[in-house]
C-alpha cells in the first residue's frame, strides 16, 4: 500500500470521526461539508477529494459503525474461548463505542440520515442484523458447550442483549449524559447473565 493511499485512507478516517462529533454536538442538520473541513484542519474544496457530497461522508458513517461493532466481536473472540465472558466483554466494548462517539445514537435514529434515502435504512438494518447474527454465533457455541441454556433460541437472546444497550443508551442521551449508562448496564449484565447458565 502506497503511501499516498495510506495518508487517504487515515484523511478519510479523521472526517468520518469529525462527523460523528459535530453530529454530536450540532445534530445532522447542521452537518456540512465546509463545517467538518474546517474542523480536520481543510480548506472547503479540499475534502471533496476524500468525499464527494455530504451523503458519501454519511454512508461513510455508517460503514464506520459498522466496522467498530465487528471489530469489537473479532477483538473479545480473540480475547477469550469462552461464550458468557465473550458477551460479557462485547457488551463492555459497545458501550464504550457509545460513550466515545455520542454521534452514533444520533446519526441511526435519526429521521433526516433515511430523507429520499431508502437504501440507508435498509443499510443500518443489514448493520444490525448482522451484529445480532455474530453475537447469535457466539450464543450457539455456548448453548453447544453447555454454558448457556438451550431453552430459548440464539436470535431471541441476542435481541435480548441488543436491548440492554439499547435501552440504557437512549435514556443516557435524552439525560444528556447524566445517566450512568456504564454502572446501569453492569448491573442489568448480572441479571442477563444468571438467565443465560445452564441450571
């Protein structure tokens, strides 16, 4: 890989990040090209060489998100063999990917991202989707071992755990932070956890 590829690649990086934070801060409406530009340190014409149009930042996004959730599954397989304290950690990880980029939340709900786009939600969907299936993977590979309880289906659990996050990050978003949204998932984790084990 040359290095001018490189240095596109880690340019291209930066504006997807700088646009998950002033989505953050400003909301998508207020999102602009000349705005991240200014914010990464370009003048306006030279982010058109990374990006065309603000909806080429936005689809950006969301194969940003889309990496970091499968990051995070590759990163707690290759941490530990076991299925509980792989979801154990995956949980600690996707909680920490919501705390440092507050523009996430934002960006997926939000109505303005799917305006006159259809194919974006039908994105964020095969995003989900496909996170729940590897969390559904780990899930079947502890039912097989005999760790976790085969009374309910894979699909339903990861739903399950989907929801803890979920849940805990809308209220810590509509608090403005305020909500402890690391202390709340720790303590629904236990209660998960001991309907997972196999009795």
């Amino acid at each position: 890989m040359g290095t001018e590829k490189l240095n596109t690649e880690i340019r291209q990086d930066q504006i997807v990040q700088m646009a998950l934070s002033l989505v953050a801060s400003h909301g998508l409406k207020e999102l602009s090209m000349a705005r991240i530009a200014r914010k990464v340190g370009l003048v306006p014409s030279a982010i058109y060489r990374h990006f065309k149009s603000k909806d080429e930042v936005l689809d950006a996004v969301l194969d940003y998100i889309q990496r970091r959730l499968l990051d995070n599954v590759a990163i707690v397989c290759n941490e530990t063999s076991e299925s509980i304290d792989r979801l154990r950690r995956l949980l600690t990880y996707h909680i920490k990917l919501i705390r440092e980029n507050q523009g996430i939340f934002r960006v997926v709900f939000s109505d303005e991202l799917y305006s006159g786009h259809p194919e974006r939600k039908n994105k964020v969907y095969e995003i989900i989707t496909k996170y729940l299936g590897k969390v559904s993977e780990i899930i079947g590979q502890g039912q097989r071992e005999g760790k976790i309880c085969i009374d309910t289906d894979p699909i339903t659990i990861s739903l399950m755990f989907l929801s803890i996050i979920q849940q805990a990050a809308i209220l810590w978003h509509v608090s403005n932070e305020k909500f402890d949204i690391t202390k709340h998932t720790e303590r629904v984790w236990k209660i998960f956890n001991e309907s997972l084990i196999t009795k």
